[in-house]
C-alpha cells in the first residue's frame, strides 16, 4: 500500500485569506484565493484518488487549469503577504513541483522532470 496524501488540515487554514469549500466528500476539498488583479485561483485535492486540480480565472476566463497525479502532498501556507499553493508530486519515473502563489497578481512555477 502506498503512503497517504499528507494535505493541511482544513481547521489550519481560518487565519489565511482563502474561502475553503465544503466538504463535498471524504478525502475532497477545495481552496480559493483572489488577487488583488481580480484573479481567482482554485485548489481541490482528492485524497483517495491522490490528485489536484487547480484553476486560475481572470474576469471569468480560464488563464490556466493544472490536473497534477501521483500527489504526495498539499500545501496552503502565507508568505509575505501572499498565499501559496504547493503540490508535491512523484509518479516514479516522473516527479516535480506546483507552486502557485496569489498576491497583487497570481505568479505560477511547474517543474514536472523525468528522473
């Protein structure tokens, strides 16, 4: 059996400046940030599936959507003043990193390299 997707604990996350969804079932959540350009970026995880899902809207059309697999973990943490997403990933042969960070503007890094 594989190890869990370590991801925050939803409690952990009242004193940022993010909207965590409901609840829609065990192992799913959601996060949603907006820049101070009017952008909102979304973050769902499924635990048991072990996958994200991230979606960046700017005055209502999609910038970007991000499907990342073989997650090992979930980060939503403050940093200067902005809120990041990080996802971890390592699918064997493939491994890398997902930052989005939301501030002024939303600022996206994705390294996916072959090991």
């Amino acid at each position: 059996m594989s190890a869990a997707m370590e991801v925050p604990l939803l409690s952990d996350l009242d004193g940022l400046a993010v909207e965590v969804g409901p609840p829609e079932s065990l192992g799913l959540a959601s996060v949603t940030c907006w820049a101070d350009d009017g952008s909102v970026v979304t973050l769902r995880w499924d635990e048991i599936a072990k996958s994200v899902h991230v979606r960046w809207t700017e005055s209502g059309e999609d910038r970007l959507i991000v499907e990342r697999e073989a997650v090992t973990k979930v980060s939503v943490r403050e940093n200067s003043g902005r809120v990041e997403f990080w996802v971890w990933s390592d699918g064997g042969s493939l491994g890398g990193q997902l930052v989005v960070r939301v501030g002024e503007r939303v600022h996206v890094s994705d390294a996916l390299l072959r090991r």
